[in-house]
C-alpha cells in the first residue's frame, strides 16, 4: 500500500508540475490576445477618424464611423443640426491584473451644419510622471480657431502645451499641410498596451509631432529645443 501510495504522490505532483505552467501559458497567451485586441481596435478608430476632414466630411460620415465602431462608442448625440460620437479605449484587463497602469484612448468628433467642424483625439497612460495630470498625446483639429483661443492660437499647426509637461498638445486647422497633419496623428499606440512603466515622455505618443514641437522651440530661441526640461529625451528618436 505504501508503494502505491508514493505513486499517487509523484503522479499528482508531476500532474502539478505539468498544469501550473500550462495555466501559466494560457493566461499570459489570453492577454497577448486582449492586448492585441484593444490595440487594434484603437487602431481602427484611430484611421477612420483621421480619415475625416474638417469642414469637408459630412454628418453621415460621422454616423457611419460610430456604426462601424459601436463596441467602443460611449457618446452619441446627434440631431438634424448637430452631431457629436466619442469613442473609447481602456486597457481594462492588464489594468486590473496590475500589469500596467490605467491607459486610455480617446476620439471625438464634432459636426455641425452638416459638416465635420472639429476632431480630437487623446492617448493617456497614468504613469506619475506629474501629480496632476496623466501622460499623454492630445491632438485637436479645428475647422476655425475656436474664439477662445484665437489669442493663443498659431494656425495652421501649433503647440500650446506648457514645456516640462508629460504630455504633448498639437492643434491644427484645415490649412495645415499634409505633412503636419500626418505628423498630428501619428500615434504611437504602444503606450496602450506597454506592460510595466514607461510612456512618461510626450515623444513617447506622438514621436513625429515632438520632433515639429522642438523645431519650433529652437525657432523661438529655445537651446535644443527644449532647454533643461526632460532630461531623458535622448531616447525621443
């Protein structure tokens, strides 16, 4: 009996042996799954959205880019005037396992009398790097400068973010060039599903728009574009 009991023993510590790594595998293959799966559906809304033209696209366009992405659409108010869809990212699950810190995307669009009148997207991760706000790529499109901003404003292509920042601001009316406007949305998407920490840069969002915000500094009379502020740029190629 003692021998077969030393058997039932060793099966079931082999059977153990053998399942851990098995579940193990399966997880980490489930979330490689989901991370793909969140990233490509950002992705999506992502090129539909910037596919729109300000002051060009009309509001059944708009209406078609919600139908196609109605799993992530979290406002829609439209009515024979007005029209304004939000779409919506989370890296809900690698949050939730503490695999990474909450991270979000985000587009909007806004029509009115009938054609698109302004676009905004958003690319968050909440990394720390500042106490008051996450780290982040925002670009906002404009048929016309919005009134309250014409102070501010630079068009067709600025950047309004405050140096030293986390996060990049780029804001752009219809006369930006192609160029400029590909550079605007050109997000690196990496930051959605980056495990561990990381993304605490503004390159890190939109590495083609930085490197147009720093050639504008250094046009300004800023040294190297960005003077003492992020010392870990080396990295922003």
């Amino acid at each position: 009996m003692a021998g077969v009991s030393n058997q039932i023993v060793k099966k079931q510590r082999l059977l153990r042996w053998i399942t851990v790594p098995l579940v193990l595998l399966f997880v980490a293959l489930g979330l490689a799954i989901y991370a793909f799966a969140i990233r490509s559906s950002a992705n999506s809304i992502l090129r539909d959205v910037s596919a729109l033209r300000v002051g060009v696209s009309s509001t059944a366009e708009v209406e078609a880019v919600a139908a196609r992405h109605q799993g992530s659409l979290r406002e829609r108010h439209c009515d024979s005037q007005k029209c304004f869809v939000a779409l919506e990212v989370y890296n809900t699950w690698l949050y939730r396992l503490k695999l990474e810190p909450i991270a979000r995307f985000r587009a909007s669009v806004e029509a009115d009398g009938g054609t698109v009148n302004s676009i905004e997207v958003m690319l968050s991760r909440d990394t720390g790097a500042f106490p008051t706000s996450p780290s982040a790529g925002m670009t906002a499109e404009y048929r016309d400068v919005p009134k309250h901003m014409v102070k501010y404003a630079s068009p067709p292509y600025w950047f309004p973010s405050p140096v030293g920042k986390p996060y990049i601001d780029v804001e752009l009316t219809a006369q930006a060039s192609a160029a400029q406007r590909e550079h605007a949305y050109a997000y690196s998407l990496d930051c959605l599903i980056k495990l561990g920490g990381g993304c605490d840069l503004p390159c890190d969002y939109l590495p083609l728009a930085w490197h147009d915000w720093q050639a504008a500094l250094e046009k300004e009379g800023w040294a190297g574009g960005f003077c003492p502020y992020y010392p870990n740029r080396s990295r922003c190629r």
